[in-house]
C-alpha cells in the first residue's frame, strides 16, 4: 500500500459530527481545524494499533483482540477512555449476541416456510457459516488459556 | 489499521474498540483545544488552538509532528540562516 500517514483520512462528515458533539451549541470550527482533528484521529488509529500490535506480539498472538486495545489506550495514557470503552463494548456484544440471535430466529423461521430439501442445502450453508464462527471463539479461548 | 507493519488479523471486538476510542479522542482532543484555546473568545475553534493543545499537553505529545505550530516563513528562513551560520563556525 505504500500511503504515508498524512495521506489516509477518515471521512469528514464523520469527524465534524463528532466535533459538534463534543464542543458546546454555536462554536464553529474552522475548515484548517477540523483537517488537522481529521489527521490528528487517523494518526491514533496508526498509533494505537501499533501499541496494541506490540502487547499481542508480547503474547504470541497474530491477531489484535479487545484486550490489547485496551491495554493500549493505558499505554498511551488515555485511561479516561477505559471505563467508557468497556460500557460501549458491552453494549456492543449484546448488540452482536441480538443480531446473531434474530438471523437464527429468521432461519428457524424460514424452514418452517420452506420445503425439507432446499432446507437441508441453506441449512448446511449456514451451519457451515456458524461452525467457522464457533471455531474461530475456540482459537481465541483457547490461546487466552494458554496465555494464562 | 491493517496498512500498519506486522498487524495481521484484527478481531471484530477490537475493531469496534478502536472506532469508538478514536470518537472518544475526536470529543477529547476538540474540547480540550477549545477549552484552553483563545478561540472562546471567538466561539471558534483554530488550528492554532489545536497546535497549542498538541504542544502543552502531555496526551498530545504524539501529535507534535502532525499539527506543528505556524510560524511565518521569515522567520524560518532566519532561523534556517541561523542554524547555517552556526555550522560554519564549527
């Protein structure tokens, strides 16, 4: 990919909202500004990927968990973001478990509709899809263990 | 993320993570800069402010190189000559 830092950017309409958010009703913010928090954000997400790479590399692991995230916003002296980042993680799981729930619910639902045989083919498609899923919790718990 | 060097895989939850520190970070940085900016003043938020927040505040020491702080281009090139000058004494 070659791209210098300077060159990746995240989407502005993105990071003016967030900026509104933050400061209080009627600030403006001038256009310089707003590319320089634009920069500014991309540049943390190349440093807190790099700081949370180093712990998983500490663990032996090839790939970044929420863990080393964490991990990494302590390192960076950003302890401020724990509390509010397990909250937002915890909504986010359950938000995942509701998800994965209703398409179970959409799929139960749909055998029920359809005939035996298109059920058989769909169903092994997505208990295929289901089984990587799984494997994939597996690996991680089980190198969580091994850590440990 | 991934056009870092070393990083393979990331995990969904650590994607997530990241994205919303990044928020968290946006809200941190904007406020701070405004906070002890003299854009109150103004009810603007500057570059200026955001380049003072970078170079007073420890958390932002990082961002240094990125939002380095204006300076006219006269005064560069003085420096710039001072810093020749130097070299040819030594």
């Amino acid at each position: 990919m070659a791209e210098r830092p300077e060159d990746l950017n995240l989407p502005n309409a993105v990071i003016t909202r967030i900026i509104k958010e933050a400061l209080p009703d009627g600030v403006n913010v001038s256009k310089e500004a707003r590319r320089a928090i634009s920069q500014a954000a991309s540049v943390f997400v190349l440093y807190a990927t790099s700081c949370a790479n180093n712990f998983a590399m500490k663990a032996k692991r090839k790939t970044l968990n929420a863990g080393d995230v964490m991990s990494a916003m302590e390192e960076m002296e950003f302890e401020r973001f724990l509390q509010p980042l397990r909250e937002a993680l915890e909504a986010y799981k359950k938000g995942q478990k509701g998800k994965k729930e209703a398409s179970e619910q959409k799929r139960k639902d749909k055998e029920k509709k359809n005939g035996t045989d298109e059920n058989d083919k769909s169903r092994d498609e997505e208990e295929d899809e289901h089984m990587d899923d799984e494997q994939e919790g597996e690996n991680e718990g089980e190198e969580e263990d091994v850590e440990n | 993320m991934k056009s870092s060097p070393d990083v393979s895989c990331i995990n969904q939850d650590a994607l997530f993570l990241t994205t919303k520190a990044t928020e968290l970070f946006v809200q941190h940085l904007a406020l701070s800069s405004y906070k002890n900016g003299s854009g109150k003043g103004t009810n603007t938020l500057s570059y200026s402010d955001l380049a003072r927040a970078a170079e007073e505040s420890e958390t932002f020491q990082f961002l240094t190189d990125i939002l380095p702080k204006k300076i006219l281009a006269r005064d560069y090139l003085k420096s710039l000559e001072e810093m020749d000058k130097d070299d040819d004494n030594l």
